[in-house]
C-alpha cells in the first residue's frame, strides 16, 4: 500500500506521519508512535480498551483508520497526568480498586473521563449505561463506577 501523509496531535505534541491506509488509529498510536498505554483487546469494537479522546470525544481507536484523523487532536492515558499529577481519575481509579489486572484500565479511564464531562454521571445507573462498552474480565465495575461517583462530586 502506498502511504499517505497524516498530521496529528497526540497529548499535544504535533506529528508529520505518513501511514498506510489501512492502519488503525490504535495500531498507529502503538507501534508508529510506542504509546503503547493504549491497548488492544478485542480488535473490533466489542471491548473498549482501546478508547482514547480524539478532538474531546471518545473513539475506540481501533475501529478508526488513523488516515480518518488528519488535523485531529489525540489524547491517549499517557496525556493525562501533567507534571507528575495524576489526572484525578487516575488517583481516584487507585483510591478504589478500580481495577485488578490492569489491562482495560486506560480504556476505562478514558471512557471515565468522557462519562462526566458529557454530564451522564448523575446516578450510577447512568454511570453503568454509559460505561458498558468498556469490558473488565476482573469484574472490577463497582469499583469503576465507585471511582467515578467520586470525581462527579
Ligand atoms: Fe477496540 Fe476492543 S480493541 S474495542
């Protein structure tokens, strides 16, 4: 495949890239740039742990092509802290047990983070609506939704 020519933002630091057409904004993000705090879970769009924020919006990154985010500012889980703070759902994901294992925890950070500033945080049923797409094998959810509750306040 002939490479096209994508620029982009990601956790503010602007890219000249030129990727393949083919080539996921999740794979983009991973392998090109290393921000491998982003992860791939299902590949597909079932799981959510690939979500990230693109132009303040969240996306599971690995159904959108990286050639569809030209001009686009990406935010992944490493743009969050800001120095050497953790971003407060960060702090209150740890305060609670939001997680076991880890591994969909960037994704439900993200996922978090777009829940309240969408204003769908109200009550934890709306909290468990919104955060359905992103999957946790651990089971940790009452934790997440705890963390989440948390921060709305
Ligand atoms: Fe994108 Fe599962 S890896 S939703």
């Amino acid at each position: 495949f002939e490479k096209i020519p994508l620029r982009l933002t990601v956790n503010g630091q602007a890219h000249a890239l030129s990727v393949e057409p083919r080539v996921t904004l999740l794979d983009l993000l991973r392998e090109q740039l290393k921000l491998t705090g982003t992860k791939k879970g299902c590949d597909h769009g079932q799981c959510g742990a690939c979500t990230v924020h693109v132009d303040g919006e969240r996306v599971n990154s690995c159904l959108s092509l990286a050639v569809m985010n030209e001009g686009k500012e990406v935010t992944t889980i490493e743009g969050l802290a800001r120095e050497g703070e953790l971003h407060p759902m960060q702090a209150a994901f740890i305060k609670h047990d939001g997680f076991q294992c880890g591994y969909c925890t960037p994704g439900q950070i993200m996922s978090a983070i777009a829940c309240i500033r969408e204003g769908h945080a109200r009550t934890r049923d709306e909290i468990r609506e919104y955060m359905s797409g992103n999957i946790c094998r651990c089971g940790a959810y009452p934790h997440i939704v705890d963390a989440i509750e948390e921060v709305q306040k």
